[in-house]
C-alpha cells in the first residue's frame, strides 16, 4: 500500500468512528469528542490531498488553522457542557430537548 492509500484509509476510518459516535451518543461530552474525531479525520484528508497534489505546505499550514479552530470549538463545546450539567443536572440530549422554561 502506498502512503496516500493508507492516508485515505485513515480519513474513511476516522470519518466513520466520528459519524457514528455522532448519531449514536446522548451525551453533550461524548458528542464533542465524536466531532473532534470527526475533525481529525477531515484534516487527514486535507494533508492526503495535499500530499496527492504536491501541495504539501498548503495543506499543513491549512491543517494547523483546522487544529486551532478546532480546539476553540472544543474548549467552547465542553464549557458549555459543564455548565449544562450545573444548571440542569443532566448531560442527555434527549432530556435536555423536553425541558421547558
């Protein structure tokens, strides 16, 4: 196997666990970290296509803005969470969408 057919093994991998930790998951923690996955997955892509292009320093300086957007939305996601728990003393979604004010 050549290292850009690992690289997409790699991507439809990470895609997949992301995706399916997504859909399956309840908790807002969980569902975080299953879009950080997710993520990881769609910035391996984006070096494999670089890499295939022979673009290579686009594609890594482009993956490190991805890693910084990323952890911004992870700290934001898990505050968020954290604060869910104090108020409603609860991380289930499904819970969460039947409250009412």
């Amino acid at each position: 196997m050549t290292l850009l057919e690992i690289m997409v093994v790699g991507v439809l991998g990470l895609a997949g666990v992301g995706m399916y930790g997504l859909l399956i998951s309840r908790n807002l923690i969980k569902i975080v970290v299953s879009l950080q996955v997710l993520v990881k997955g769609a910035m391996l892509a984006l070096i494999a296509a670089g890499y295939a292009s022979g673009h290579i320093n686009l594609a890594q300086s482009m993956a490190v803005t991805v890693i910084v957007a990323d952890t911004v939305v992870a700290v934001i996601g898990l505050a968020l969470a954290i604060q869910v728990r104090r108020r409603f003393g609860t991380l289930d979604v499904k819970e969460l969408a039947t409250l009412q004010k």
